[in-house]
C-alpha cells in the first residue's frame, strides 16, 4: 500500500512544481513587460476618452452658441417684420409734409398757397407727431417759424432752403428708421411733454 501512496505523491509533486515552474514564468514575462516600459502608442490612448469628452463639450457649446445667435436673428426679423407699416406711414407722411412745404416755399399762387399751409400746419400737429424722429421737429419747428412770420426776413429763398433741409433731415430719418427696432425708434423720437 504503500508504494500506491508514493505512485500518487509522485504525480501529484510534479504537477506541483509544473504548476510553480509556470507561474514563474509567467512572473518573469510580467517583469520584462515593466521593465520594458509601454509602447509608445498607449500613452495617447489613454487620452482618448478625454478628447472624446472635450469634442462633446465643444459640439455643445457651439450648438448653443448657434442657436442664441439664431434666436437674435429671428427677433431682429419679427421687430423688422413688425416696423414695417410704421415705416411704411412714416415715408407718407413725410411725403405729404415735405410736398406743402416744398408748394409752400416755390408757388405764388394764394388758393394754393392756403391750401399747401392747411395740409403743412394739419401735418404738423397731427400725423407728424407719430412718426417723426428729433432731427425732423427739428426742421419742422425752423420750417413752421419762418412760414407763420416769427422770424424776421423769411422770404421765399429762406423757406425754400429751409424746405431743402425738411428733405434732407426726413430721408436721413428713414435710412436710420430702416434699421431700428420699435424701441430705439421710440427712444429717438421727440418727446411732447
């Protein structure tokens, strides 16, 4: 019985010490590897998963930046949209205003005369109080003083080139008009207190 004991031990043993032979070998390639260092290419490996991360934050972010831009456009669009039959009043009115002043200032003849001061005069009091800018009460208020005689020495080429000044303070009012929003048009209006 005894030498089937030994026969069992002896396999045993050696599959022992097969077993230990292979985990030294498998220790001894594990400490080339650290002592060899990592090939060149695992060190920017490990960054991957950051760059991903940086590219998700940026794609975001510049989603977001495209998006508020986009949304500053359309509410440009719409207050455009919106300033469009104010804008649209404003050039009639004007046309009517500076067409008395300009009869005003070059006819001689008294019906037409009356009839281009009423149209003036009703304008400047009414209808033009909406939409004029600062710059034209301005030219308005000079135009208006010397038609009903405050200033001294108002003759024809005086109201003439005062007519003159009506236009040009009127098509600069428009050409900035085009551009503004409600607001600023309100805030550049003169304010009758």
């Amino acid at each position: 019985m005894a030498s089937d004991e030994s026969n069992i031990e002896q396999p045993m043993r050696s599959a022992q010490l097969e077993e230990l032979r292979l985990r030294n070998e498998k220790l001894k390639i594990e400490l080339d590897e650290l002592r060899k260092g990592k090939p060149w290419y695992q060190t920017p490996i490990q960054f991957v998963p950051l760059a991903t991360a940086l590219v998700a934050i940026a794609g975001f972010w510049w989603g977001l930046v495209r998006y508020q831009d986009d949304q500053q456009k359309a509410q440009v669009a719409r207050e455009r949209e919106f300033m469009k039959p104010w804008l649209e009043n404003q050039r009639d009115i004007y046309r009517k205003a500076l067409s008395a002043a300009g009869s005003l200032a070059n006819t001689e003849n008294a019906q037409t005369r009356k009839k281009a001061a009423e149209e003036f005069w009703s304008l400047y009091h009414g209808e033009m109080i909406l939409v004029e800018t600062t710059t034209v009460t301005t030219a308005m208020v000079s135009f208006g003083l010397c038609l009903n005689g405050s200033e001294i020495k108002c003759e024809k080429k005086k109201l003439d080139e005062l007519a003159h000044k009506l236009g040009t303070a009127m098509a600069e009012s428009m050409s900035a008009t085009a551009g503004m929003t409600f607001e600023e048009f309100s805030s550049n209006q003169f304010k009758y207190k």
